[in-house]
C-alpha cells in the first residue's frame, strides 16, 4: 500500500497519514458491527466497564 501510495506521488508523511486514516474508518466500522452484534452501544458500555 506504502509503495503504490509512493508510485502515485504521495510524500511518505502524506502517504502514513492515508494509511492512519484508513485504519482508523476500518476500526470505526469494527466498533459499531461489534456494538451492533452486542445489542448495542449501551450494552457494549457495560460489557466493557464491567458492570455486566
């Protein structure tokens, strides 16, 4: 991905700052199919808190 940004004439800051974005929406879209797949979001907030 680094290389193929590098090809199309992306600066190494500009092209880690695409993949940092990049991994950031893919780790959104983990949180909500997971909050989804817990019953939602409040349910996911007490699972993690630990109070159940």
């Amino acid at each position: 991905m680094y290389s193929q940004l590098r090809r199309t004439g992306c600066r190494p800051l500009e092209a880690f700052g695409h993949i940092a974005f990049g991994l950031v929406l893919l780790g959104l879209g983990l949180a909500c199919a997971g909050a989804d797949l817990l019953g939602g979001w409040e349910r996911a907030g007490r699972l993690l808190t630990g109070a159940g």
